[in-house]
C-alpha cells in the first residue's frame, strides 16, 4: 500500500490561485502514485524545480514543494522515482519535453508491458507523422508556386519521382523570389514539418495529435452533458457544471487557435519567409496547442475509465483535476477572459477527500493510472 502524505509536509500547502503564465502552472507530469496524480512540474523562482500537488488529501489548494523532495512526501512507484529522475535532470520544461521523457521511462517497462509498447508504437507514429507532414508541405509548396496548366497532373496524384523532381523546382522558385538560398528553404520546410506534426492540416488527413485531442474533448464535452441532465444530486451536477464549463472554455480557446495554425500552409511562401525571419514566434505560436491541451489527456482517460456506474467518482476526481486556465491566455481569447476567471473562482471551491488513498484500493488505482499513462503518451 501506497504511504499517505505526512502531515510536516502541510508548511507547502498554499492558497489555489490562477497562474500569470502556462510556465507559472507548470507542465502535468504523468504519474502512477495516487497521490501524484494531476501533479506539475515548474521551475522554481530560485533554481531547481517545484511540483505542485492538487487537492491533496482532500485539502483546499496545492502542495508546492522542491522535485527532490518527492520521497519525503509520498512513497512513489518504481516507475515514478525513475520518472522523477529523469525530469530532474532535464533542461527545458514543456509539454513536448516532458512527453518525450515519459516515453523513454515508460519503454522500461515499470508501468506495465502495455504502457511500455504505448510509448515505443507513440514514438513510431510520430516519425510517421513527421514525415507525412513534411510530403504535405511539400506538395502545398508545389500547388501554390506552379503556374496554371504548368503540369497536367495534380502534385497529389503524380508519382514519387515527378513529385520529387517538382518539390526541387518550386523550392528553387520560393528562394529565389525571397532572396534565399534553396538550402534555406529545405531546413526551413524540415523545421516546420517538426512544428506542424502535433497540429496537422485542415481536414486533419494526417490524424494530427493536437486535432485528435480537441476532438476527444468535443466527445467527452457530449457525454459529460448528456450525463449531467440526469444529475439530480447537489455535489453531482457543481461537479458535473464545473468540468462542463472548463472543457468548453478549452475548445472555445482550441478551436479557433488550431484554425489559426493549420491556415499558415495556404501561403508557404509566407510562412518560409516569416520562417526566415522570427522562428521564434513561430516556434511560440506552434507550442500554444501543447500548454493549452496539458493536462486533458488524463482527464478523458479518467472518464472513458470509470464506465456508467463510476461517473459520479470520475467526475469528483476529475473536478479537483481540471487545468487551470492562466492570464496568458487571456490575450488568446480576450471574449472569454471573464469566463476563465469565474471558472477559476469555482474550480478552487472544489475539495473531495478521495479517501481510497488511505485504502486498499490504493494498489487498483496505480493499476487504473498506468492505463492512463498510456492516453498521455
């Protein structure tokens, strides 16, 4: 049985308070002890890193406490003490760093045969991915730098070879019109591959993670709502409200930003020139879906887990749970930055006692997280 948190550890509990930025927040890291479940990762305001603990044992607010002090709190699974280390000596936290770190522990094994085969078929399909991308960035490039009536045959519909032979003609063309040299173009056309694999095109033909994401919170938005009209218990339907409202303040953000990012491709000329001079803002613009969509992943496997007669328990786990929207996305979705703001406001009102912690079902819920591990991969 897992060890509950001490109660010297109380000197870290602090106030639920809405973070300035996505960095302030802190990135999910995807944990197996019961406890560490929700828990986040960010750098501390001196040196070193923090994490931050929701809702522990059933109190108002967070523990923030320094990462190297994870033993001191909790006893963690074998998979998390190698988790933990490997975060620990990482450099940069963001969404995508902490996924790839996760992969590369969960292929050990630890968490289970199956999340260690979820982490090695993720990584295979993100190479996939990648290269689909870049053939479609390619062939957008073709379309948009040819002229009418140039070739007979769509670039879509060409063999391999022409489409090759018709890639290196308009990436001649492009640099020479932007005053680049054709080497230019390619890393640029390489590098925005990278940044375009999570968010894909319009009409999501590559299956894009990002337009995944969005559309399995869109199905549990659906369910959630159909679910909660039943709710006839007080503590089900604020529950039930509050998840409600924080996913469609999510896809009200989402939405419109991934129609934003999958537009940039309609002009690649553009979008290398823009490359050329700010991959930095681009690189910022690409990484908005990955700080927004953090932390649902364990969300919707928490719900798609329960089944219908542990809906009432998801929802109360997932209620103290629920991301919480920072100031800076506030200037992403002006319209809605009051919305954020009283979700906030009732988010922290939320406190449930998740007793099974201190229970025998301490054991089954490791069990039921290393199959969440698996949807955060």
């Amino acid at each position: 049985m897992l060890d509950h948190p001490q109660p010297s550890i109380a000197r870290y509990a602090v106030e639920d308070s809405r973070p300035a930025t996505f960095l302030e927040r802190g990135v999910t890291v995807p944990f197996t002890t019961p406890f560490l479940l929700g828990a986040r990762v960010r750098p501390a305001q001196r040196s070193g890193l923090e994490l931050v603990v929701p809702n522990p044992a059933g109190v108002r607010g967070s523990y923030v406490f320094p990462f190297g002090a994870l033993c001191e709190v909790c006893t963690p699974t074998l998979h998390d003490r190698l988790l933990g280390r490997a975060v620990e000596g990482t450099a940069t936290i963001t969404p995508e760093a902490i996924t790839r770190i996760a992969r590369e522990v969960a292929r050990e094994g630890l968490a289970g045969r199956e999340a260690a085969e979820a982490a090695g078929a993720a990584e295979e399909a993100d190479k996939g991915q990648a290269l689909l991308t870049h053939y479609k960035l390619l062939l957008h490039l073709i379309e948009q730098s040819e002229r009418p009536g140039e070739q007979a045959v769509p670039a879509a519909r060409d063999s391999p070879a022409h489409v090759e032979q018709r890639a290196r003609r308009a990436i001649a063309r492009v640099a020479a019109e932007l005053s680049l040299t054709t080497e230019t173009v390619v890393t640029a056309l390489e590098e925005i591959a990278g940044l375009c694999t999570g968010i894909g095109f319009r009409g999501d033909p590559t299956r894009a993670r990002y337009q995944r994401q969005i559309a399995e919170l869109e199905v549990m938005a659906a369910e959630i709502a159909s679910w909660a009209e039943a709710a006839a218990d007080t503590e089900e339907a604020k529950a039930s409200s509050l998840v409600l409202r924080c996913t469609e303040l999510t896809l009200k953000c989402g939405r419109p930003l991934m129609g934003q990012l999958t537009a940039l491709p309609d002009d690649m000329r553009g979008l290398v020139s823009r490359w050329s001079r700010e991959p930095q803002a681009l690189r910022d613009l690409a990484a908005r879906p990955g700080w927004l969509l953090d932390g649902w992943a364990a969300l919707i496997g928490i719900w798609r887990a329960a089944g219908e007669a542990g809906r009432m328990a998801a929802l109360r786990e997932m209620a103290v749970l629920v991301p919480v929207m920072p100031r800076e996305v506030d200037s992403w979705a002006e319209e809605e930055a009051e919305r954020f703001e009283a979700a906030h406001r009732v988010r922290r009102r939320f406190v449930f006692p998740l007793e099974e912690w201190r229970t025998g079902r301490a054991l089954e819920l490791v069990a039921r997280n290393e199959k969440l591990l698996r949807q955060m991969l």
